[in-house]
C-alpha cells in the first residue's frame, strides 16, 4: 500500500500460457509410475520448505509490463527447516499460491551468484539448501535480493482455514532509532482496528466477523524500523514466537507493526493467505488520513486478496493482449492505494469504499441471486439478457454481475458505483473521478478494472449510459442502457463462438536415454493449429 507515486520496482515474476508436455517427460523418467525423478543439472539448488507470498507495495507513475504477467512484483520465498529464507521465482509456483504452502523446489543459481558466493569455487549439479553449500548459496541470494529461478517441483497449497471464526491481532507500535513513533494512544489504535473490522465484517457478509486486538506492545527498535520483514521477525519474538511465520500458518491470527510516518507515510506491507479465515503479518506507516485503508489494504491481503489495478490499453483497444496495467490504481477499491487531498484541509476517504466485485468473487461472500452468471446455454446462437444493478456499496440486492465470454471463458464482472451508502463522500465520488458502471476482470489472481476509453490518453474507471462495452473477442457485448440514481440497467448479449477446431499430427515425443542423470528432451508437436503460445 503507498500514497504517492513511485518508480516501478523490479519485475519477480513471468508468467505465460503453455502447451504441458510434463506427463510425456514424467512417464519416460519413470516408466509411468509415480517416483519423481529430479534432473541432475549444473548449478541447482533443491529447496524445501514453507512458502511465503508478499505482495510488494510501490505506485509506478505509468503503465508497467506490457503484455506480462499481471501483478508482477509478487514476491516469493521460502522458509526452510533449517531457518533459510530464500527468494524465489519462476511459472512452478501458482499464480494464486498463498503463505504456508509446503514446497519442494529445484532452482538454477545465477552464474553472476555464483561468482560472489564465498569459498564455492562451483556448485556443481544440484545441492541441497541444507548443505553447507547450498546455505553459502541461499544466503548470497538473500542478501543480494536475487530469486532463485525454480524451474520443477512442487507447491501444495496450504488448507483455507474455515471462515467466521473471530481474527485475533497482536500489535507492535514501533519507536525508531531516532525516536520517531506514530502519535497514537493504545484506545486510537484500537479504534482504527474496530473501523477496520466493521468494514471486513460488513464486506464479506460476516465471514471475518471481527478483529480482535489481543495486545498492544511498545518499544524501540535498535534495528531499522522502516525494514518491514525484520521488524516482523523482532516483533514476534516479544510476542514469544520463534518467528513471524507462525502468524501466516495460523488460522486467523495476524500481526501489525505500525511504524512511524517517516518510513514512507501511508505505506504498507503484507503477506498474501489463502481464504477469510487465514492470519499473516502485516506492517503499516502512520498517515493521519490513510491509515485505516492502509491496514484494511495489508489485512486484505492476509485474506488472499492481491491489488486491484487498472488494465492499460493503446487507444482505441482497451481490453485483449498486449496491454499494460496500472498497479493498484483502482482507487475505488480498498485493495488499491489511498489518495490523501487538501483542499485545503487535508483529507482521504470519509470510510472505507466498498469492495469491488473481483474481490468478492474471490472470496465468494455474495450468493447467487446478489451477483447473478450470465453465460451461453445450449447451442443458442445469440442470448440477450437485461439486468438491473444495485449499488456496489449496498447491503442487499443485486450487486454484480458475472459474465462468461462464449469464445475465451474470460470471466467479465459489471458493478455499479454511485457514491452512496459506504463510498459517501469517497475520494472517487468526491473529486470527480466519476460515477457509473465500471467492468472489471481477474488476471494471475489480481483485479483489473477495464477503463472507458474514448479518446487516446483518457481514461476513466466508469463507464457512463450510451456506451457499448465489447470484450477482445467480439463475443460479449454490454450496452449500458442508464446509470444514475439508486439503480444502473445493461444489457449483455453473447454470441456463441462454435467449437474449438484443432488440427495436427506430429505428436509430442521425448527422445534421449530415460535414465536418472541422462538428459532428455521434449519436441512439442510442430504442425498444431491452433499454435500454441509457448511450450513447457
């Protein structure tokens, strides 16, 4: 979570559709039965252990990864038994992985990582972390800051833990060295937690029904009080746990350390779970005016949710491929960032916006009837449909809607804002970024807002009455017949796409000796129609 804009920070992660030659490769290594077989290669490191997902937290200024994946400053590492923490990357770990998975991971090892390793003259074949070694190369990676490229192996997912039960909280007020601290009492700080929960308990329908603030503790670090993952590690260790992990693989149970504004007002941190009733461990600055959406935002991420952005398109396209995305721009959204205005009084949002409907898709806190499936039946050539939409920000009726694309199986999501109920006096309603129906979509586990377009340079995340909505395929279209008032009315029409030709006869095939220590190679049919983007 930041306030202010920011260069983009480094892209970690690259992910890309792919035509899975995995089965054919496994059977000719095994003989089809069910031993994995890990490929002896120069300069590997296998890595086992618990991941921990966090999502970094810096507003670029423009349009970033064009054409790439869609949140690409997710940061992966690795816990591993013996106390390591290794970054990590590559397309072996899921999109939507959360903190606590158990992992069993062969990475490649940089050769420039290698050189700066001391005394390891080479890392020959693959090395276990928990070698000296491999410890020597772990911890290179560490503190250069350089993931690990894993390129096989396994991600279990950890279990959601069950939603309803109340979430407990311990808190860190943290002292700087130079004696900064946020200027809050023990009562504002629990006060902020109990607007952040009525917000958590009120979005997702009472599935987090509370946060419950088990201690408030108070000290000076002797440490760098702005670096958020070893004020974790200190925090939790006054709290008597060996380390923050325990936070993030434990059901409901999280950790805050709120740090002074002088570490970047506004900003935040936090590790992404799997479910509403998940913990981890959050790290927020004071900012007087952001604060609350700042730990809603860190919070909402313990819960599973990743940023809500902006999908970024070269005019007249504004939805398909090749389009960049704005990181956390959806200012609508508590999972984009916060907006402070003085004018002159300085100010953010009155309260905390209503979740979008991305967002409540993946948590899946609406029933069928609040946000309605509109998909082709049958062999129905085209199929029409009229909907009325409540408010996104209110407590009952229809709030969303869910559409199938008939061609790609993109789901397209339309709610609409109209500045009322909890987005009252909201930045986006207040400063004119504008009332209407907004579309959105998920891509690699993160919201995106599809903005009206309607000339080169000018965007706008809601989409006024009159204008027709077409999706990359030509297959969805959604005219937006009025949206004012209480209500917005479309109407969705699909056409059907047909089915799906393939045509091609050169199989895929493994050649080379099927013997541990022997290389092998996998030859992707070549005559495929439709081609496929890329092979793995």
């Amino acid at each position: 979570m930041n306030t202010s804009p920011a260069a983009p920070t480094r892209s970690n992660r690259r992910r890309a559709s792919a035509v899975a030659l995995t089965a054919a490769l496994i059977a000719a290594l095994t003989g089809g039965g069910a031993t994995t077989a890990w490929a002896d290669e120069p300069g590997q490191l296998r890595i086992t252990g618990t991941l921990v997902v966090i999502e970094s937290e810096a507003t670029p200024d423009g349009p970033v990864n064009i054409g790439g994946a869609a949140d690409d400053r997710t940061e992966t590492h690795v816990f591993t038994d013996t106390g390591l923490v290794i970054p990590v990357d590559g397309d072996v770990i899921p999109d939507d992985a959360a903190s606590g998975a158990a992992v069993d991971l062969i990475a490649d090892i940089p050769a420039d990582l290698v050189d700066d390793v001391d005394d390891v003259d080479d890392v020959d074949g693959v090395v276990d972390a928990d070698t000296a070694e491999g410890q020597a190369v772990a911890e290179a990676a560490a503190d250069a800051d350089i993931p690990l490229e894993a390129v096989s192996g396994t991600v279990t997912q950890p279990e959601t833990a069950a939603a309803g039960a109340p979430h407990q909280v311990d808190i860190a007020v943290v002292t700087g060295s130079d004696g900064s601290v946020a200027p809050m009492d023990d009562a504002a700080v629990r006060a902020a937690i109990q607007r952040v929960a009525d917000f958590w308990n009120d979005q997702t329908a009472g599935k987090v029904p509370a946060f419950t603030v088990n201690s408030i503790i108070r000290y000076q670090t002797g440490g760098n009080v702005c670096d958020q993952q070893a004020m974790w590690n200190e925090a939790a260790l006054k709290f008597g746990r060996a380390s923050w992990s325990f936070y993030y693989q434990s059901p409901s149970t999280h950790l805050l350390v709120l740090a002074p504004a002088s570490c970047g007002s506004g900003s935040g941190l936090g590790t992404v779970g799997g479910g509403v009733g998940n913990g981890g461990v959050t790290w927020a600055s004071y900012n007087q005016w952001t604060l609350d959406l700042t730990i809603a935002h860190e919070f909402g991420h313990n819960l599973s949710l990743r940023h809500s952005n902006v999908e970024a398109c070269t005019y007249p396209v504004y939805d398909g491929t090749g389009c960049g995305f704005l990181e956390y721009n959806d200012i609508y959204d508590v999972m984009g960032y916060g907006i402070v205005y003085c004018d002159p009084t300085c100010h953010g949002n009155a309260t905390l916006p209503a979740l979008n409907a991305t967002n409540k898709s993946r948590l899946a806190i609406l029933t069928a009837a609040d946000f309605p499936t509109v998909y082709m039946p049958g062999n129905t050539p085209t199929a029409q449909t009229t909907v009325t939409l409540n408010a996104a920000s209110d407590a009952s009726g229809v709030r969303a809607v869910q559409v199938n694309d008939p061609s790609t199986g993109e789901r397209y999501f339309i709610e609409y804002r109209n500045g009322t109920g909890r987005d009252y006096n909201s930045i986006y309603a207040r400063h004119g970024y504008g009332l209407g129906v907004r579309f959105l979509k998920i891509i690699s586990a993160a919201s995106h807002v599809i903005p009206y377009q309607p000339s080169d340079g000018v965007r706008k995340q809601t989409w006024p009455a009159g204008q027709t909505f077409t999706s990359a395929s030509g297959k969805v279209k959604v005219v937006v017949n009025s949206a004012a008032g209480a209500t917005a009315q479309v109407t969705i029409t699909l056409t059907a796409a047909g089915p799906l030709q393939f045509t091609g006869t050169a199989v895929p095939t493994v050649t080379g000796t099927a013997q541990v220590g022997q290389t092998v190679t996998a030859n992707p049919g070549s005559d495929w129609s439709p081609a496929a983007s890329s092979y793995t």
